[in-house]
C-alpha cells in the first residue's frame, strides 16, 4: 500500500519554516520597538492575548512615541472616522471594509498625506500624516494590531497536516471498516508440519510476544519437520507516533510481508537466495493508527543443504535505535486495510502552542495536490476494486458503478450529502471528462481532496445539523472526519437534531461511544508528550562519561516505559489524572532495572524476547518504591529532558511545573544567561550554583516562583536516576510554591510536590485548558468564561476522569455554535 | 474507437510529425550533437523450432526461415548468430539458468526456488550486461538520462522468482519488469500528466471556493479569498508552463503519448499491451528518457495462450511437445513467428521515426537482440541459443547469418560491451570469457 505507483515523483518535502517562527519575528521585532508587557503575555499563554492597544512606550520619532500617538488619535477622531469608523472598522456610507493590512508606516503616511480626507488632501501633510499613519498602523491596521485587538475567538480554520493525514487514513477506513481497539498483545502465529497452509498439516497456533527466532536447523515447535515447514504471523502494527518508520525484517528461508492492506507487499522475499537475508522498507506512518501485517515464513524441502531458519521483525522507529518490535506495538487480531498517506505536509503554525490550520500558503497548496494525487492513486488501486466486489450485483450501466462509488467518496470526504451543483462538479464531470476509470478517479479525488468543502471542515452551514455535530465530534476525538456505520446512521436520522430535548445528552453518548477507540488514543499520546515536551523523534545527548549507559536504546526503553504509563492511566477505569503524579511504580524491563535501580527493579520476570543480549525486553511493573517514583513527573524521561548534558537543571524544570503544570505566566529573562560552568565551582551542588546566578533582586522577581518549585525534584539527576547525594553532599530537595492569590506552600521532599500537583486548582485548570486547546485547537476562551468553569467542575466531579474530560470538551465544541445559532433563530 | 485504430493514430505520429517540423533546426545543431547508441533486449520464453528459425547458410547470402519471415523488411539491417551456448552449470534448472544466467553469464545462488529437475536456486550472482551498460553511460554525464534503462514486461506474472527475472543490478538483485503500461506511463509522464490534470481542474474548482464563500462573514473570507488567489495563481503558471511544453520549437520537448483506456493485463490483451510498450519505448527514446531497455514478453516456462492465433494451449505446455506431434510443432512455430513480428513492428516503428539527435532513425542507432533461454524448448537445451539482431546500436556488421559453432555466450556478452564502446576483459564467470568477444563481428 505504501509504494510502488504510490510514491508520487514530487512528492513535497517540508522546508519551510514554520508559521511560529514568523510571529516570533513578530514578537523579536516587538521586543525591540518595547512592546515588552504584550510579548510576555503572547509567550507565556499562547493565547490570551491583550485587549488594549499599546497607548505608551512607542518609538520616539522626532517627538515622544506617546505624544505622536495622541497626536495621531486626535487627527483620527478629528479627520478620518466619520467614514472609517471607531477603531478602522469601515461599515459607514464614506466607506465600507474595514483598515487593514500589510503596508509600514511610512507608505501609509505617504499614502494618506497625498490622498486623505478625500474632501481635502492638503488638510493633513507632513507630521500630522505621520503621526495619524503611526496610530493608525499601531492601533488596527498591521497585523500585529490585529492580533492585539482580536478578542479571542474561532477561527475558522483549514485542517492542519495531522487532521489531513488522519481525514484521508479515515476516508479510505470509510471503505474497509473501521480498526478497532484490543487489549491483547503478540503476533497470531499457526506453524504447519507442511510447505504451505494446510489445516490438515496445522500443529501449533499461538500468540509470539515479538518475532525473532532463530531455529537454525531444529524443528521451530513439535510435530513439526525441520526440513520443510511453514509458519503464518499475522496481527497488526500498533503507532504510537507519526513519523518515518523503517521496518527491519531479517529471514534466511522464503518470506512474505503484507503490510497496511491485505494485498499489499510491503516485502517480497518469495525466493530465498543465498546472502540475501536483510530487507529494510522506510514508511510514514500515522499515531493513533493499526496496520495489519501478515507474514508467511516457509522453509522449503529441498534437495540441496537447508540454510539454518532465522526470523526476525524489527524496526527503527522515529528517533529511535534498530530494535526488535516489542510485543505493546504488536496486537494479534489483523485489523481492516488502512492508509497512511506518504506525502510529506508542512508543519502548522504553532504560536498558540497547539496546531492550527489558519494559514494557506503555496507550499502547503503543492503539499495538499500531492496529497490528494497519492490518495488519488491508491483510491484507484486499493478502494475502487474494494467497491467493486462490494457492488458486484449492482447495475452497472452507464458507469453507475464508479459514479457511486465516487459520489459515496465525496460524501464521507465532505461530511455531508452532496447537492446537485456538487455532484456535478465532482463526480459526473469528471467521469465524463475521462474514459479511462483509473483517470477519472484520480480527478474526482485531486478536486475533492483540494475542494473547501474537504479542507475546511466547519465550513457547513448548510449542512444539517447533525451533519456538524458529526463533524465537530470527528474532529475533536480523532482530528478526523465522521466515517463509522454507527455514527453516520445516528445522522442519517438527524439524532443530533438541536431541537430535540436530549440532543446534548445523545451527543455525549456518541462521544462517549467514541472515546474508546485507537484513535482517541493517538491523539491523546500527542497531547501528553506535547505537555511534557518531548519530541519523541528527538535526541537526548548525556555526558557519556557519567551517564554510561543512557544510550538510544536505553531512551527507546524509556520512551516506551513512559507511554505505557501514560496509556496506563488514561484507559484505566478512573482515568484519573492525578494518578500521572502518583504512581509509586514504574514499567521497566530488566535493563532499565540495572540502570536506575530502585524503583525500577522488575517486579516479575519478564518473558525473554528477542536476542539482545538474551535479557527480556518485555515491559513489566516494577516492585513500588515509595518516596522514589511519582508517576510521569519523575519519569527518567521527563526529567532528562529537563536536565543540561551534565547536570540538571532546576530552572528548566520550575519553569516547567509552573508554566505547564500550572498554567502561570512568565515572562522570559531579562538577557540570554549561560548557566555557570560547574568545573569553576567545584565545591558547589547544582541548587547552590542556581542560587548564586539568579540570587540578583531582578533576577529574583521571577526565579523566587521558578528555581524552589525545581529544586524540589534534585534526587533526580540529569538522566533522571534518583540520588541522594551530588558531589559528595546531600541533596538538599526542600521547595515550596507562592499560589496566585499570595499564598507561601512549602515542600520537604518531592513527596509533598507530586502531591500538591495532583490535587492543584490551578493545575487542574491548566490541565483542562490544554486539553481543550490540544482537541479542540481553538482557544478555551473563545468560548467563554462559564464554559472553562463548567468543564473545571465537570472534571472535579468525575473525580478528574481524563477520558470523560475529552467527551466533555467535544460536547462543547459540538453544541456550542449549534446552540448559538438555535437559540438566535428561536428568539 | 477500435482499439487498434487509436494505436495507429496515437502519440508518437503527432510526436514525429512535430519532430520533422523542428528538423531544420536540429539538422544544423547535430554536428555538435553526438548520435545516441542504444541497446533493447526483447526475451520470448520456451526456445524455438530451431530448423524453422536459423537460415540453412551462414553468410550474406542467407535466407529467412518462416519464424524469421516477419523480419523480411529488415534483412539488410539485421543479423543472426547460431553457435552461441550458455554455459553456465551450478543451481537452478535448465529454464531458471536459461533466463537468470542468460544476460549475467554467471551462475545462480544455491537457494529455495526447485524446478522441475536439477537442484533449487536463488538469484543470479552478478549484474546483468543491460544493467553494466546502463551503469556505464550513467556515470558519464554526456550519455546520462533520466531512467538510464527502463525495463519493459508483457504479461510477466506477478510474482518475484528465478522464472520471472531476466535483469540483475548486481548479485542477488533481481530487477522487476513492469507489465502494466500504464504503470509504465505513471513512470514516465505521471509528473507531466498529474500537471495536465491538475491545471484541467483547478478553473472548476475556483468556482467552488465562489460558491462555500458567499455565506462567510468577511473575516472568514480572507483565508479563503487568500486560497483562491493561490489556487488561481498554480492555475496560471501551468497554463504557460503547458503552452511553453506544447510549443515544441526546442526538439527536446515531444507530446506526450496517449494510451487506449482500461486494457487489464489479461491474456487475450497481449497484443495491445505489447504494442502500447513498444510506443512508450519508442516515445521514451524520442525523449531521451534512456538508451537501455528491455522488453520481457512473459517469462521463462510462461504460458501465453495465444487465442487471438487461435492457439488455446499454453506456449510452455506446447514446448515439451516430441517434435513428432506435427500439430504442436506447427502451433509453435506460429507463436513463434508471432514473437518475430513483435520484434518486425518495433524495428519498423524505430525506422520510421527520425532519431532526435538528427543521425537518421531510431534504427540506425538502435540495436533490438532478440533472445530467448533455450535453443529449444523440449529438449531443454541451451545450445545455439536465438540471438537475433536488428538496427545499428552496436558497430556489427550487419545483413549477415553467423554461425560461431560453440561458443561459450560469455564471449556474446563481452562483444555486446565491446561493440557498444565498452570493452571488457571478462564478464560474468571469467571461465567462459578466455577467448574474449567473438572475432568477425565488428565492422
């Protein structure tokens, strides 16, 4: 399913520059210009933004920036607003659209100087256009104003790169039915006493932990002859990330991968040949997503000398080191086909710290054509045969055939019933437009997949309104469209109806009934390595010397230790976020166990998996280790994230508790500081070296809230292995916290800080706000006050059930301008 | 439209036609331009009935048997070769090393794939000469094309073993044919033509954004009126993009050609899948896409059922026939003579169609070896070997029977380099290369 035909030629690759970086060069040049009180806040919450304009501190040019201003105001008020209007807005008989745009002040003035008031140009020249220019640009008209003046509110917005990748996965699901969640882990296996399947000959069915074998020339089970047999696996592939995989498999006898859809050969090693024994394939694959894998493994009888039988499935995953496939990526039931689009998106902007889909540029246009050419291409290959058999019985006169299969596309892709115009457009023009079927299929899904009606999914006020509801649910739960039976049936007969008095309580049964699913699961893990900011491609560099040991392959452990927490907590039947902080275990395996001790001590055998270095890479709890372990905020991986090369670093790790965990507001230093070096102050721990570089009163405004709240997790050094010593002293992990309304808590060990952030007001508040702004990706406070209330109380109530959390913020998203308009129309 | 009325009148005689126009030009720019050798191995599986096939005289003087009789036209411009043997012992039977060793001239790796006799085997130990003289040109930035070497299947099976394979980029490194023509065409125009569509599309899709816009607030708008202008903007740029390609006053720029819709890689399409190869070859030379390619009609053991000869019996099956069943050696000799005149229509597309470097045609530059794995099919021998040659890629002489007694193919092999400009000492098994190429045939 993956190449072939399906890699397009130019296929886009991402260079450019994410959207962020040009409003940091925003916020860079506001800096310098002292917008300073506005860059704080646009830095530390992302998305409250300031309603006032700047009214001082502007740039002094010729006369005082403030006094130019006023100057400026006053001409406005005077001159220009009994036809622009207050605040530029336009909408007046003199003139109507609104003041806005991209021009500097100097063209403007320039512009206005010649041109304005209409009635009499001469009436304002020189200075007088300049400062009015000055005012006009600061207060409404340059972006940055806009951005400044805009309260925060909906945008509407195009979907982002993981909500195209997740539509399309689920736009071609939409035709194989939908994957599915399974608890079970392992490979199904069946090895037969046969060259070939043969039920008579089958001796052994059972679920393989990981695949790696090496059977040289002994029997692989009993009853089974070693000269000639043949081994089926199948199951699917679990993702956690989205990224670029490389699926390793290593076999010395005949062998067989499909991959993704049941037909498609991702390897084809069906002639075994001396030497050869290595197949890599390097594909695309999508969080939250199963691929069906299904594997024949023959040793065939011959007359010349067998080759030992060795088996192996490994894989690099993004960032990662080669490892054979642990058996939590491994599920045992083979899951419908499914897709993974291999075209490369451009990254979103992220300047309110979640993606959003508010820029269109031509670089994610070629991306988007891309896009839909490849999905063009495997809806030819891959689903229209699908259809076909499906529909074998239909007529199929005049195309009918492919016209249905087409229109029931663009139906799914749009969320809603096609009308006329739309079909025409999409489906009967193209199909009369090309003869050949494959053609006319890849130009119905170029022009569906590049329509607005696919790409900017709220864009439905025409459609009914359990059509949005859909929609909206979709895209909340799974970044995706709405394609399972069920969901479209409760549409179909308008469940959803706003009218109907449980219409909300049966949107969150459908939620609800959504949120035990594989992709909820997906988008859930993005969230959690998002909050705690780890990139799970990334790499994390230690002093080798040190930390001998804390390899790529020590991290991948990690990384897997800690989605297991994560995944632990979140599907458990409490899915209780304070659990996050205080789980006294961790999920180990015995060479994790070896590295940082206790509290990572397997507390039962692991099943030896794989060969690497005969030690079980199985995944275990480890025996608790109370006072040692506190769930993800301890979590190795966390906290060398949150650590220099060498040392820790308490700064990094206070700015993260008090801006993540805790949702306050920092503004960023004063100047770039080098932490000092500690080979200079060799007598020093970390904590006192903090101290010493912040001790400064001006530095203290700020790091008095930061540096105690990170002291408090010192046992934990720069790979996160707990200690209670650093050269040769004890650590000193007292902390404490000043609340917002002035309140002094303290901390004596990291005990009492796991604690207070599990049971925080404001951390629960900062919670529910990320949360909302990771699934809904518009900001809470567009939605106003009494909701982000409510939902607070909602998660109190639910005993800070996370699952129930996300229902709950989909139920918002999906009511919300339903309701509005509902209630607009009633009054 | 019949299907073969739109072969007839398809994309490579607009091409030509466009071609001829821009002559004048390109004939005053070819003293600088250098002629463009290229070489096209055409495999036809099961071995032939060699007293129907090789002339009864070697020499100038040679006549043409009825399995050659297609190739009439073209005896001035063609040769034949008796004499040649592969020699290659080791793993595999007698069909695997007639295919895996034919173009490699080394034996195959011990392996899992069992014929019907001998021992099983793996892939072939080393490149495959079509594979070496593609490497050599692309090393070179002057011969250097696109693809290199594009390799052409007609109904080979879709499966990956011994049987299948005739080209190797190195020791176990089979490579695929691909059998769909329009696979092929995505290979080649899939860029220009996803363009094609994409600028067709997009004046429609306009209308659209039109038309979900209307009901925006003016806010809501700007992203979209900001995606029109962008949709409008790729929409201009590929309209002169099409007009400078359309245009055609360089000569390096030919129309793209147009396959009939919907032929499925079935048995009975073999004829028109073969001719729609023959023109993406032709038009892949035109464009200079490659100078090596090859064109694979099934595979060895394949068992074409040639209805349209009215033969219902597969080619393989019929093969093993004694020659004593008059019936099935007539039959083969008609599938025989069918493979000839895939090989008469390609040469004869290739003289009709000027070379795009202004020496002559596509022929003259051009030389089709057409083989096969086994000298003769129910005797599984891999003696006198069909060599056929027709064009002038390679400085053989030409208009010629040879019959080279028993040489090892090796040597065939080693002449093909040298007779393309790229002299070896060995290649394959330097066992069989002692004697080095085959003396007498370069001009």
């Amino acid at each position: 399913m993956f190449f072939g035909k399906r890699m397009n030629d130019h296929a886009i690759t991402s260079t450019m520059k994410s959207l962020a970086t040009n409003v940091e060069a925003i916020i860079r040049v506001s800096i310098r210009i002292g917008c300073c009180g506005i860059v704080c806040v646009l830095l530390s919450t992302g998305c409250q933004v300031s309603a006032e304009p700047p009214t001082d501190e502007l740039p002094a040019s010729g006369e005082s920036g403030a006094g130019e201003m006023r100057r400026g105001q006053k001409i406005y008020t005077d001159q220009c607003l009994s036809c622009h209007g207050e605040g530029g807005r336009g909408g007046t008989e003199g003139y109507a659209d609104p003041l806005l745009g991209d021009a500097t002040v100097s063209d403007l003035a320039s512009l206005i100087a010649d041109t304005m008031p209409e009635e009499d140009p001469e009436q304002c020249v020189g200075d007088d256009a300049k400062a009015v220019a000055r005012f006009i640009h600061e207060t409404f008209y340059s972006e940055a104003a806009q951005r400044r003046n805009r309260p925060a509110q909906r945008d509407l917005s195009r979907l982002t790169g993981t909500q195209i990748q997740q539509s399309l996965a689920d736009l071609y699901q939409h035709f194989f039915g939908p994957s599915y969640r399974v608890k079970e882990r392992g490979l199904s296996a069946s090895y037969f006493d046969s060259g070939r399947w043969d039920k008579e000959k089958l001796k052994v069915e059972r679920v393989d932990p990981v695949l790696d074998f090496d059977f040289g020339r002994e029997s692989p089970v009993e009853g089974v002859t070693p000269d000639e047999f043949y081994i089926h696996w199948s199951g699917s592939l679990r993702v956690e990330h989205t990224g670029r995989y490389e699926i390793v498999v290593e076999s010395t006898c005949s062998m067989k991968l499909r991959f993704g859809h049941h037909d498609y050969v991702l390897i084809d090693n069906h002639v075994q040949s001396e030497g050869k024994t290595e197949f890599r394939r390097t594909l695309n694959l999508i969080g939250g997503r199963q691929y069906a894998i299904q594997i024949d493994f023959t040793q065939r009888k011959r007359k010349t000398e067998l080759p030992p039988a060795k088996f192996a499935l490994r894989w690099v995953p993004p960032g990662g080191a080669e490892t054979v496939i642990p058996t939590e990526y491994l599920i045992p039931s083979t899951q419908p086909s499914g897709f993974a689009l291999q075209t490369k998106l451009p990254p979103d902007d992220r300047s309110y710290g979640y993606d959003r889909g508010t820029r269109v540029d031509r670089q994610w246009d070629d991306a988007v054509t891309a896009a839909a050419l490849e999905f063009g291409s495997i809806a030819g290959s891959e689903l229209w045969p699908q259809y076909r058999r499906k529909h074998r019985r239909d007529s199929d006169e005049n195309r009918s055939r492919l016209r249905g299969f087409l229109s029931e596309l663009a139906t799914i892709a749009f969320r809603a019933p096609l009308d006329e115009a739309s079909q025409k457009l999409y489906v009967d023009d193209q199909l009369a437009e090309a003869e050949d079927d494959l053609l006319a299929i890849a130009r119905s899904c170029l022009l569906i997949i590049k329509s607005p009606r696919f790409l900017y999914p709220t864009l439905d006020h025409d459609a009914a309104p359990s059509n949005r509801v859909a929609t909206r649910l979709a895209l909340t739960m799974f970044d995706s469209l709405p394609t399972d039976e069920w969901l479209l049936d409760q549409v179909s007969k308008n469940h959803f109806a706003p009218d109907h008095k449980d219409a909300e309580e049966r949107i969150r049964q459908a939620a609800l009934r959504m949120s035990d699913d594989q992709r909820l699961h997906g988008k859930m893990m993005e969230m959690f390595f998002d909050w705690l900011d780890i990139d799970p491609a990334a790499e994390v560099a230690k002093d080798e010397n040190k930390y001998a040991g804390f390899d790529k392959v020590m991290i991948l452990d990690l990384r897997r230790s800690l989605e297991r927490t994560i995944g632990d907590v979140f599907w458990s039947d409490s899915s209780d976020y304070r659990q996050l902080f205080s789980s006294d275990f961790n999920w180990t395996n015995s060479r994790l166990g070896d590295f940082f001790g206790e509290g990572w001590i397997p507390g039962v055998e692991g099943r030896v998996e794989g060969r690497v270095d005969g030690v079980s890479n199985e995944l275990v709890q480890s025996k608790p280790a109370g006072g040692r372990s506190f769930g993800v905020l301890t979590h190795p991986l966390v906290m060398s994230h949150l650590s220099y090369f060498d040392t820790t670093s308490p700064i990094h790790r206070g700015v993260f508790l008090f801006r993540r965990v805790l949702g306050r507001t920092l503004r960023p230093p004063n100047e770039a500081f080098t932490p000092l070096n500690p080979d200079l102050h060799p007598d020093l721990t970390t904590r006192q070296r903090v101290e010493l570089q912040t001790g400064e009163s001006k530095c203290q405004v700020c790091h008095q809230k930061i540096n105690t709240l990170g002291f408090a997790l010192e046992n934990f050094d720069a790979v996160g292995r707990f200690r209670e010593q650093e050269n040769g002293k004890p650590i000193d992990a007292t902390g404490g916290y000043l609340s917002r309304d002035g309140q002094q808590v303290s901390f004596a060990t990291p005990a009492d800080l796991a604690n207070f952030m599990a049971n925080n007001d404001d951390a629960h508040r900062a919670f529910v706000e990320r949360v909302f702004e990771h699934f809904a990706k518009q900001p809470l406070a567009a939605y106003g006050e009494d909701v982000a209330e409510d939902l607070v109380k909602r998660f109190r109530d639910s005993g800070y059930h996370m699952r129930r959390l996300i229902v709950e913020v989909a139920v918002v998203v999906a009511t919300h301008q339903l309701d509005q308009e509902y209630n607009n129309e009633s009054t | 439209m019949n299907r073969r009325d739109f072969l007839a009148q398809m994309g490579i005689s607009t091409a030509a036609a466009s071609l001829l126009m821009g002559l004048p030009s390109l004939c005053m720019g070819s003293a600088a331009t250098n002629r463009r050798r290229r070489l096209v191995f055409v495999f036809s599986p099961n071995g032939v009935i060699p007293n129907h096939f090789w002339p009864d005289e070697a020499g100038k003087d040679f006549d043409l048997k009825r399995i050659l009789q297609p190739l009439a036209d073209f005896k001035d411009q063609m040769l034949t070769m008796k004499g040649i043997c592969n020699r290659i012992q080791g793993d595999g039977d007698g069909h695997m090393r007639g295919i895996g060793c034919l173009l490699t001239g080394i034996e195959l790796f011990p392996g899992d794939i069992q014929g019907g006799s001998d021992t099983p085997a793996g892939w072939s130990m080393g490149i495959s000469v079509d594979q070496h003289v593609k490497n050599q040109l692309q090393a070179d930035p002057a011969t250097a094309t696109r693809f290199g070497s594009l390799e052409f299947g007609v109904m080979v099976p879709d499966r990956a073993d011994t049987w299948t394979r005739m080209s190797y980029a190195g020791a176990n490194q089979p490579v695929a044919p691909i059998s769909d023509p329009y696979q092929m065409f995505d290979k080649l125009y899939g860029q220009a033509k996803n363009r094609e569509m994409l600028a067709s599309v997009l004046d429609d899709l306009a209308g659209d954004f039109k038309r979900v816009s209307k009901v925006l607030s003016s806010e809501d708008r700007q992203i979209l009126d900001l995606h029109l202008d962008l949709v409008r903007n790729v929409e201009k740029e590929l309209k002169t993009e099409l007009a400078a390609a359309t245009k055609n006053d360089s000569g390096t720029v030919h129309a793209v050609p147009k396959l009939p819709p919907n032929i499925e890689e079935q048995n009975d399409n073999m004829p028109q899948i073969t001719q729609m190869q023959i023109e993406l070859m032709i038009n892949s030379f035109l464009a200079d896409f490659a100078r090596v390619a090859s064109l694979q009609i099934t595979n060895s053991v394949g068992q074409p059922r040639m209805t349209w000869l009215d033969i219902k019996e597969g080619h393989h099956g019929l093969s093993h026939e004694p020659d004593s069943n008059e019936e099935a050696y007539e039959k083969l000799i008609r599938i025989n003579t069918w493979y000839a005149e895939q090989v008469a229509h390609m040469a004869r597309r290739m003289k009709e169609t000027p070379d795009p470097s202004g020496h002559g045609s596509l022929l003259d530059n051009t030389t089709i070896i057409w083989t096969n794995e086994l000298g003769k099919g129910n005797s599984h021998t891999r003696d006198n070997i069909p060599f056929v040659m027709v064009g002038g890629g390679l400085d053989f002489r030409l208009g010629e029977a040879y019959d080279f007694g028993k040489v090892p193919h090796n040597r065939l092999l080693l002449s093909i380099l040298e007779g393309f400009g790229m002299p070896e000492k060995t290649f394959g098994n330097p066992e069989f290369c002692g004697d080095g190429p085959l003396t007498g045939l370069i001009t």
